[in-house]
C-alpha cells in the first residue's frame, strides 16, 4: 500500500509539475488559439498586389502594386481610404513609422519615397535603397541594404545616410527588422542568423545551427570528394530571420539541399529554442501575432497559422499572391497580422482578405 500511495503522489506531482511548466511557456509566448478563423472582409483589389502592411494602430492595410499605385483600406469597413501614385516602379515593401504619420515605400527602382499621413504630401525621395528594410521602434532609423548588399542606417530626421552595419556577405539578407529595444538588428547572411548591434557594429550569432560536418578531399589534381556530413535539420541553413515586436523572440527560416524547409523560434534573451514549426508545404518567411501566441508561415499559395506553445498547426488559408520561399522577392510580404489584434491580412489573387480569429 505505501508504495502505491507513493507512486500515486509522484505521478500527481509530475502532473502538476508538467502543468505549471506548460501555463509557464504559454505565458511567454501568449495564449492559446482558438483556431477558428473566418473572412471578416473580402476587398477586391485593381492590380497585383507586391507589398502589404498594417498601420501600427491596426485601423489601415496599405497595399502597392505592381503598377507603382499605394492604395490604404480601412480594416474595420474595406472603405478605401486613399489611393496615390508614387511615381515609382512596382512597390516591393511598403514601411509606417511607429506613430503612424509616415510611410515609406519601396519601389523596384531602388528608390524609397517618404510621404506624411493624412496629408499624403511627399517628403524625400531616397536612392540605392532595396525592399529589406526597416524602421526602429524610436522612428530614429530606417534601416535597410543597399544594390550592393550593404547595410546601412538611415536618419530619418536628416533624411541622410549615417551608417554602415554589418556585412551582408554575397548573396544579401532576405529580411531585416529591428528588435522591439531598437538595439539590434535581426537578419541572416552567408546563410547564418545574426543579432547586429547598432552602437558597436558587432555581429552576435544567434546558436541555433548546429556545426557544419562538410569536408572536402582531393582525390587529384582536378578532382575533390565533397562529404555533406548529416545534413538534418540541426544542420540547415538559414535564410530569414524575422524579430517580434514585442518580447524577445525571432522566427528564423531554414532549409537544407531540396530538404522541406521549416521555421524556428528562438528567444535570443534567454537563449533557448522555443519551437520547430514545419508546414508540409515549406515555408520560411513568417510573422507574429501581436500576443507572440502565434506565428503566420507563407507556403506556397497558403499561409499557415501556428500556435507557437505547443507547436500545433491551428489553421490553413488560401492566399494564392503568396509565392513559394524561393520565388519571393527580398523583403516582401503579402500577410501580416494585425499590431493589435487576432487578425489576419493576405492577398489572394485579385483580393485583400482580413481574416479574424472567432
């Protein structure tokens, strides 16, 4: 009887044990999804949409096209609120300031042009600036690569180049976003996740890959053996790394040699891995819901929602202007969740659609 009585109390305090942790981790990563999301608008759209975001106050999505033409929507009504034209190339990302009385967008022509809200009055045209940008929580910098893969900061005060940061290696950072205490940039180059700081320029590895097993023989003068090692997932490269806007928590995107790619989530504060979330249609740009509860994946023609506590895919939406990983363009996204609420914007095809969580 008294082993059982004891037994009976261990499995009741590991329970209660496995609880407490479980509400732990779901505190800091925000509650549970209900799973349950439904269109609350369906907004037909003129042209191709290249470009979506939400004001920080979460009442506008703006949109650009490939046409050069902004267009800002109302996500309470679908009402359009303002249409211009930016007098550019196809927009590839489009920037609000924090306190929402600017935006910036980005055009294929590598321009950045800079216009006051709700006069829409063009402020600066800004040259030799790409579509992986963005702005600090303070609005004291847009940050962003240039053609030639460099870094730099921006004051958006003087509207004149300050800095360079880093070194985005040869094939340029896909993402860039600032921490939520505007003291680092999160980004990945030479396919390895990055913290920059931007007072010292120094470049922490985030350790979330594990040390390459690649060796290299040669067997003659013209010919070498290429051993690849394990190539599992601890291996994988990284290819984006996208930072919350609140907490401490970074959505890396990673894939390996044809291998399915997946997203980690990593709090590079605590320096621990949160989860592994692996859509069964690949997926490496992803973005937080405004409680860090949830992470949105772009797949190909699909977003998919993931509760990020328990690592369970929640939902599934169709959003056929969302391109596979490795059709889209550096910096852009046509998904993102609301700043301030259980909401959803994506583009598919011809239509913006604002989903909300029931």
């Amino acid at each position: 009887m008294s082993h059982s009585k004891g037994l009976r109390l261990l499995l009741i305090f590991i329970a209660i044990f496995g609880l407490l942790i479980f509400q732990m981790l779901s505190r800091s990563v925000g509650a549970q999804s209900k799973g349950e999301w439904q269109v609350k608008l369906q907004i037909p759209l003129t042209a191709a949409a290249t470009a979506l975001t939400y004001m920080p106050d979460g009442s506008q999505v703006a949109i650009g096209d490939n046409t050069g033409q902004l267009s800002t929507w109302d996500t309470g009504t679908g009402k359009l609120l303002n249409a211009l034209n930016t007098r550019g190339k196809g927009i590839e990302a489009i920037l609000f300031t924090s306190k929402g009385d600017k935006l910036i967008a980005i055009s294929q022509d590598n321009k950045a042009r800079i216009w006051t809200i709700p006069d829409w009055q063009l402020v600066r045209t800004l040259d030799g600036i790409t579509a992986t940008a963005d702005v600090s929580p303070d609005d004291k910098w847009l940050a962003c690569q240039d053609p030639d893969h460099r870094i730099w900061l921006w004051n958006l005060s003087t509207l004149k180049r300050d800095r360079q940061i880093g070194n985005t290696g040869t094939d340029g950072a896909l993402s860039i976003t600032f921490t939520p205490n505007g003291k680092n940039l999160a980004l990945a180059y030479d396919y390895t996740p990055y913290l920059i700081d931007l007072q010292s320029k120094a470049a922490t590895k985030l350790p979330v890959t594990a040390k390459s097993d690649v060796k290299v023989k040669q067997m003659d003068k013209n010919t070498y053996a290429v051993n690849l090692g394990a190539m599992d997932d601890d291996h994988a490269f990284s290819h984006s790394v996208r930072a919350s806007r609140k907490g401490s928590l970074v959505a890396i995107g990673r894939g390996i040699f044809g291998k399915p790619d997946f997203v980690d989530v990593y709090d590079w504060q605590a320096t621990k891995s949160i989860a592994r979330l692996k859509p069964n249609d690949n997926g490496i740009i992803a973005c937080f819901s405004s409680d860090n509860a949830l992470l949105a994946i772009q797949g190909s023609g699909q977003v998919t929602v993931w509760e990020i506590a328990t690592g369970r895919q929640v939902s599934k939406i169709k959003a056929s202007g969302v391109a596979p990983s490795s059709l889209i363009a550096k910096g852009s996204s046509l998904f993102q969740f609301s700043p301030l609420a259980r909401e959803l914007a994506v583009v598919d095809g011809n239509n913006l659609l604002i989903y909300q969580e029931r």
